[in-house]
C-alpha cells in the first residue's frame, strides 16, 4: 500500500522577501515550524472531539452542578463561552489565522482530501451562495434544539458538520480545503471579519514579476491566486505561501483598509453585504435576541389562544417533535412544544425580513445619493456586525459565569455598551473615508453618511432594548 506524506518540510526555495519586518517574520515562522503547528492542530482536533462526543456518553449534569463539577457543562462553557466569542475576536485582529492553523473541520477535511478520491471541484459546489444559506440553516437549526444547552445537540450541529467536512474532503481536492472555501457555515462571516485584521499575507507585484528563481508550488489549502493575493477575506493565514518567489509575506495595515478597496469581485462583494444585512444583522441578531424578548412571548401567547379559539391545529400544542428537530429534554424539564418551533421561526424570519429589509432599502437609498455601490455601503457596517456577533455569543459566557457567582451587572452592560460603541465609531470611520471618495455631489454623500448613521443607531438600539428587557 503507498502511503502519502504530508509534506511539513520547508520548501527550500521560498526565501523571504528583503528588508523583512517584525510582522512579516511572523509569517515566516508560520511556514518554517510546520511540523510544530500540525501538531497543535492534532492537539486540538483530540480536544475538539474529547469535548463534542463525551458530553454525551456522560449522565446529565444534576441541578445543582456548577461550571467546574461536571465536564458537561465544562465542554459547554468551552465551546460557546470561550472558543466561539474570541475566535470571532481572533479572527477580527489576526485574520483566519484560526482557519490555517487551529481549525479541527479544517485539519480533518484537508487530512480527508489527501487520502481521498481527487475529484475535481464541481460548479454546483462552487456556488457563491452556501456560505450564508449554510449560516443561516445553522443559526436557525441550532435555536431549534438548544444547541448552547445540550450534548447531543452540540453533537449533531457541530458533529454534523465535521462529517460533511471529511466528506467533502474525501471526495473534492487533493489535499485542499474545498469545504471551508465553499460551504463552511462560518467561512462567509470569517471572510467577512477578516476584511478588518490589521495584517494579512500579499503579494508584491514587482517581486513577483522580478523574481528569476526556480518554478516553485505552493500548497495553498483554499485554492487562491496567490499572484493576486491582497486580501485576507478568503486567506487561511497558514503561513505556507510566505516568501514565495520572495514576493508573499504577511504585512501590517490599516484595520479596515479591505473595506477601502474597490473589490476585484463585485459578486464576492454582494455575497458579503448579503450576508452582512440578512445574516448577522437579520438572522443572528434575532437568534440571540428571541427568548429574552417580550415581543416573541406576545407572538407564543396570540399564536396559543389563536389555536384554543379556533379549536383548529390542536396537535401545535404538543411535544411530540423529536429532538433533533425541537428541543425535547423531559430530564432537564426542557420541552418546546410544535408551536415554540413555529414561533421561533415566526420571530426570527419576519426580523430579517423587517431588519434587514430596512437596512438594505436605507443602503441602497445612500448608494443612489453617494454614487458608491449599495454593497460596498453596507460592508463599512462590518465592525458593528462583528460586535454583533461577539457580543451575542458572549451572552453565554456570562450567563455561565454568572452560575458561579462571576457576574458584574453594570460593568458588564458598561462593556457591551463600550464595545458596542466603539464598533460604531469604526464603522463611521470606514464609511467616511468610503464616502470621501465617492463620485457623488457634496450633499448627496453628506446624506448618505446621516442614512449609514441611522443604519448603525438602529441596531444599536435593538441591542439596547434587549439589554434593557433582559
Ligand atoms: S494564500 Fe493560501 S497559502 Fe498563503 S497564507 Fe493564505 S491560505 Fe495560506
């Protein structure tokens, strides 16, 4: 049988490019300890998967188990209080740094794709629109059957997905990363938050075009144009293509500067801004804001005496759903009903229909006004979405710090208003060196600029009221 190595050794022919810095020494590193950090990535494949599949095997925590008493709730807090909020974190400061080296989906799908068939990229797969249809199903599958709160649930959504990874991975590619450049669930938000990291691998043209060297390949796992390579958005940050015809190295610049750029791919443009407006600022948002909100016990209550008066659809009153459709925890007194499911789908989908409807109309009215294009508009609210995200997720964690007595009220609402705030800043920051250049009259972008505002206040608002009735 032949065996196929993984290649960890350093190609001989990648040399830094001169006058290499701090930051681009750092990509160096990347690319010479190799060997170091597939270790570090096996490392945490073992704890992704000692922390998805033992939860389950385990008897349910009993009511008066804390954080630190039983692994369960431990992998939780894991899980959804720590990884989640600070890869978002990591991933707004460092790029997808986490993508290229920390991933487990990544780590398995391309150790899939180098011990699988080969078979070329088919076009249905590299359809523009699974990253936010895979977000989307995802987000709303999860809210279905708690995925914060259970093992098995965990288990499905993310144990799911890692399967789909390695099958994918075993089909497509031959040793690449098929899955996460076209249909993992978070590649578009990753893409997204990414567009605003202080550092990101290049390539100089004139490097390029000047260098004499040996042909030399590059094991890129996304498949990207390395000759063109300016951009972080699709960019693992692995570090393998650094000193590549002493042209690629990692570069420091301008958080946000991505933002600046006319896209190269106004499709990929759209994708993000579509994402961006119905994804984070739709679907997401009212994922994280459904069970705290009055609104969402007004629907369950007028969608419940609807039923008992009308006598009609009694069955919506049950708990017959299995569990990996609705939550169905009897132990944990924990049971949705058919007409929870119903009424979750209800909130979340006529927000993103009402929230993100507004935001685009508002866009595309600034776009008119500005002369920029409306996509290019909405994605200078990309700091707002991150925090969006990291604040939403960050509920879980203090709501398990909380169960050991780590809870701070008004600092913690202090520092969400704070970051909040701060997200804000950055985002007019963005749209007014955007709007600046924009080809429109004077006043016409002065508009535009009052439209964004009122984008950015109004989901800060929302977040305020959650904050508020919480
Ligand atoms: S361009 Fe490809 S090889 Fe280079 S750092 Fe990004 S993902 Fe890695």
């Amino acid at each position: 049988m032949s065996r196929r190595l993984i290649p960890i050794a350093v190609s001989p022919a990648a040399q830094p490019p001169a006058g290499i810095d701090g930051v681009a020494r750092w990509g160096e590193a990347l690319r010479r300890h190799r060997g170091w950090v597939l270790c570090l990535q096996w490392a945490v494949v073992l704890l992704y998967l000692t922390l998805v599949i033992l939860p389950v095997l385990l008897p349910p925590p009993p009511e008066s188990a804390r954080l630190l008493d039983h692994l369960t709730l431990f992998a939780q807090f894991l899980f959804w209080g720590i990884w989640w909020p600070f890869v978002i974190l990591s991933v707004m400061l460092s790029g997808r740094l986490w993508c290229g080296t920390l991933c487990p989906e990544g780590t398995l799908t391309e150790w899939a794709s180098r011990h699988g068939l080969g078979r070329s990229i088919p076009r249905w797969l590299r359809w523009g629109g699974w990253p936010l249809l895979a977000f989307v199903w995802t987000t709303v599958w999860g809210q279905l059957i708690s995925v914060y709160e259970y093992p098995r649930a965990t288990l499905l959504i993310l144990g799911g997905s890692t399967v789909l990874a390695m099958g994918v991975g075993w089909v497509y590619g031959r040793g690449k990363r098929v899955w996460c450049r076209y249909l993992c669930p978070v590649s578009g938000v990753f893409g997204l938050l990414a567009r605003l990291a202080p550092l990101h691998y290049r390539a100089d043209a004139a490097a390029w075009r000047a260098h004499a060297g040996p042909a030399q390949r590059v094991d890129c796992p996304p498949l990207l144009d390395l000759r063109h390579l300016d951009a972080a958005a699709d960019c693992h940050a692995c570090g393998r293509c650094s000193g590549h015809r002493q042209a690629i190295a990692l570069r420091g610049r301008w958080p946000g500067a991505e933002l600046l750029q006319s896209a190269r791919d106004p499709q990929a443009r759209l994708q993000a801004a579509l994402l961006l407006v119905y994804g984070l600022f739709g679907v997401a948002l009212a994922a994280f804001q459904w069970s705290g909100s009055p609104l969402w016990v007004a629907l369950k209550q007028a969608a419940v005496d609807a039923v008992l008066e009308g006598g009609l659809g009694l069955w919506l009153l049950e708990d017959t759903a299995p569990w990996w459709l609705l939550t169905h925890e009897p132990q944990a007194q924990d049971v949705f009903l058919w007409i929870d499911g119903l009424c979750i789908l209800v909130y979340i989908g006529t927000a993103t229909v009402l929230v993100g409807g507004l935001l685009h109309l508002l866009l595309r009215i600034a776009a008119r006004c500005s002369g920029l294009d409306w996509a290019q508009l909405a994605l200078t609210m990309t700091p707002l979405g991150a925090m969006t995200l990291f604040v939403g997720l960050s509920q879980m964690t203090l709501s398990q710090l909380r169960t050991v007595g780590l809870a701070w009220p008004s600092f913690v609402l202090a520092a969400r208003l704070g970051l909040l705030g701060a997200a804000t800043l950055w985002s007019l920051a963005i749209a007014g060196m955007n709007l600046k250049r924009a080809p429109g009259q004077a006043a016409g972008r002065w508009l535009a600029g009052l439209l964004l505002l009122t984008c950015l206040l109004l989901m800060d608002g929302l977040w305020w009221r959650h904050f508020v009735h919480a």
